[in-house]
C-alpha cells in the first residue's frame, strides 16, 4: 500500500502542552513538580515565563540546567526529570509520539515497595476522578511526595558512584510499562511513522515531477481541548493536535 502524502497532526506527529509548575514546596525545600522518566518518548521545553531549573538523573549522573524565558531543554528517553519552580515558571512543552505520555509512557521515582507491580503502581499514582478540585490536589501533591523519597534515594546512590538502584528503577519501569507495547506502537504508526512516511511519500512524488498532494494543504487552528489539569509537574493546559 502506497503511504498517504499529507499528515494532518502537528510536525512530527508532536504533542504540545502548556505548563504552570507547580509551587508547592517539598522537604527539601524547593518547589516544583514529580519527577519521573519517559521510556519511548524525548521531551522539550520552550520556557515562556518565570525562573527555575530541572533537575536530570541519568548514568552519567545529576545535573542541573537553569530555566529562564527564551531556553530550550530537551532530553530523551530514560532522563529522569524533576521541575524546580524559582518564581512563576511557565514552559511549552513539546513531546515526541503524541498520546504515548498519557497512555502511561511516564514512570514516577516511586519508591521500590511501590514499582513490584502493575496494579500497586497505579494504584500509587491515581489521582481522584469526579473529586473536588482541592482533594485531586491534595491526591497529586502527595504522589509528587512520594515519587520525591525515591528521587532522593537514587541520587543518593549515584553520588557515591553506585549505578545499581538507578538500573533497578529503569528494569523495574520497563516491567510495570511492557505489556503496553503493542499499544503503543499503534499511537506510534499513527502519530510519528505516518508522518514520516508522508515526508517520504512527498519526496517520491517531487522527484517524479508529481504536485498534486500540495492541492491538499490545509490550515487547523486549536484552544486547548483541557485546561488547567493536574500533570506530574504542573497544571496543564492540553491540545488535540491528532489527525
């Protein structure tokens, strides 16, 4: 079967959302938002307003990267990532493989009693449905909790240059995520592989002298299709940026 030369979504097949961090102050005495790791998915962020920072776990180690309007962060899969809010932080964010983060491509630093399985997992990361808003924000600030003690305890150990929990934690997220999988390479042929296959369409058919796809084109124009819910690192303002 010929690939279709026009993609509808958004370039790439990307996902894009609007971010206010949250302020909430942990124990440690920042305020921000939960960290955690994608497993298929790089992540951007475009900063738009305020000051802070993201704190990053990976083998090679901690960092820490400051946050003003105008930067551009981005990191691939298995970065663990934790939002600091220094002040009004606002972010744009760009996810590759739309739909794949909220089909649960995201695991939280919980801590290792809570990774043992599927349904112990999720049941420590779901947030109230049908709930007044401040017992769903109660809910979300206690998993960032939570999700915090496990984050601690692996840079703990990279610091002293052990890699063992952090491996523990990617074998133990790939466990709770793989019967996923196939699920997931369906949202990845519909989002990411057809948008590169129509780019790939497009090229064979301006080779072949063939124009006739540009008399496709189209314009769409979105508002956020969800405002202000709680995501692992703020409120979001969600788009539909599907075909």
């Amino acid at each position: 079967m010929v690939s279709p030369a026009v993609y509808g979504g958004l370039p790439g097949g990307i996902g894009v959302s609007r971010l206010r961090v949250y302020d909430w102050p942990a124990a440690d005495g920042l305020r921000g938002g939960t960290p955690h790791l994608h497993l298929t998915c790089t992540e951007g962020y475009v900063v738009t307003g305020g000051r802070g920072r993201v704190q990053t776990l990976t083998a090679s180690g901690f960092q820490e990267t400051p946050l003003a309007p105008g930067v551009l962060v981005w990191f691939t899969p298995g970065t663990i990532h934790r939002l600091v809010n220094e002040g009004g932080l606002e972010i744009s964010v760009l996810m590759q493989n739309r739909g794949l983060p909220e089909a649960g491509d995201a695991v939280l630093t919980l801590p290792p009693r809570l990774l043992a399985d599927p349904d112990t997992y999720r049941e420590a990361v779901a947030l109230p449905a049908d709930r007044p808003e401040a017992e769903v924000e109660r809910a979300a600030r206690h998993r960032r909790d939570v999700a915090l003690e496990g984050f601690a305890a692996l840079r703990a150990a990279a610091a002293v240059g052990d890699p063992g929990p952090l491996a523990a934690f990617h074998r133990a997220a790939a466990r709770l995520v793989r019967e996923r999988a196939g699920e997931w390479r369906a949202r990845w042929r519909e989002g990411a592989a057809a948008a590169s296959d129509a780019t790939g369409r497009q090229l064979d058919l301006l080779e072949a002298g063939e124009t006739g796809y540009l008399s496709a084109a189209q314009t769409r124009a979105e508002v956020p299709s969800a405002y202000g819910r709680f995501g692992m690192c703020g409120r979001l303002d969600v788009y539909d940026t599907g075909v």
